[in-house]
C-alpha cells in the first residue's frame, strides 16, 4: 500500500503571527480493517521519518503521534521540550473509512461510540509503537516518541 500524499501550505494556529506557514503532507487512508489501518500508520510514519532531516532543529526534542478521536485523523509533528513550537514539515492521515464508521456509531449509539472511539485510539497507539520499534530509519535520531488521543499535555511515551 501506497498513500498518494498532497502538499497544503497553512498557517500554523498555535505560532505567533510571525512565524512561517507550515507545509502539511496530507493523504487519505479508505480502509478501516487492521490490515488496512497497519499499512496506512506505516506509511504515515515513513513519511514523517523522510523529514525529520527538513524538521529537526537545536530545539527538538518530540516526534509527537496525535490522534483526533472525533474526525479519525492522524497528524505526526516534530516539537520542542515544552510542545509548542512544531517544526515546519507535518504528516496528517486521515483515516475517512474509520471515520465514517464511526459517525455511524455516533449517530446511533453515543456511549457505544465513546467505546469504540476510545479502542480505535488504543489501537492506533499500539500500532505506532509496534511500528517504531523496527523503523531502522527513526533510530538514526535522537527524538523521544509520544502519543496523545487527548491534549498534548496528557502525551505518553511510545
């Protein structure tokens, strides 16, 4: 599986006004079987490692592996010791298969999408960490790896 990558130049909303726009690499993922999801987190994550070398600065210290419970989408970002100041290149999947599953579920059952929501985010946690541990590339850099499915300040190591 390949992942047909488009690039967005935008803003980033946590910078001050000063600081240049940010370039998103933004691909779709159609699939929400384990297979599917396993393939399109590994392509994510080799995007995002092909940047690291545009990424990294005197001031990094994260690679940080987001997930938007509410719209199923991924966004991997270098960051610096305090998770405020990204780096100028970001990898984002969106995983739209996932996400329309999950409408479905929402729309009729609330506390049993909460459940599901909550799995998907396990899930995804536990795949990018299985992934990193053999990604021979993000080992040539020294950048701790974290995850988060609620807030930057709730990251948990990878």
């Amino acid at each position: 599986m390949s992942l047909d990558w488009k690039e967005h130049n935008n803003a980033n909303p946590q910078a001050p006004t000063n600081t240049p726009e940010h370039l998103t690499y933004l691909a779709l993922a159609h699939e929400y079987d384990t297979k599917g999801l396993n393939l399109a987190v590994a392509c994510s994550i080799d995007k995002a490692v092909s940047l690291l070398n545009d990424n990294i600065n005197e001031h990094s210290r994260y690679f940080i592996f987001e997930w938007d419970i509410t719209c199923s989408v991924l966004t991997i970002v270098v960051t610096d010791n305090k998770k405020e100041n990204d780096s100028a290149k970001v990898v984002q999947c969106c995983f739209t298969a996932l996400d329309n599953k999950l409408k479905a579920v929402k729309n009729t059952a609330l506390s049993e999408w909460e459940s599901e929501a909550n799995r998907y985010a396990e899930c995804m946690k536990d795949t990018i960490r299985d992934y990193l541990t053999t990604c021979h590339s993000f080992f040539s850099y020294s950048l701790v790896a974290v995850f988060h499915s609620e807030g930057r300040s709730n990251s948990v190591l990878l």
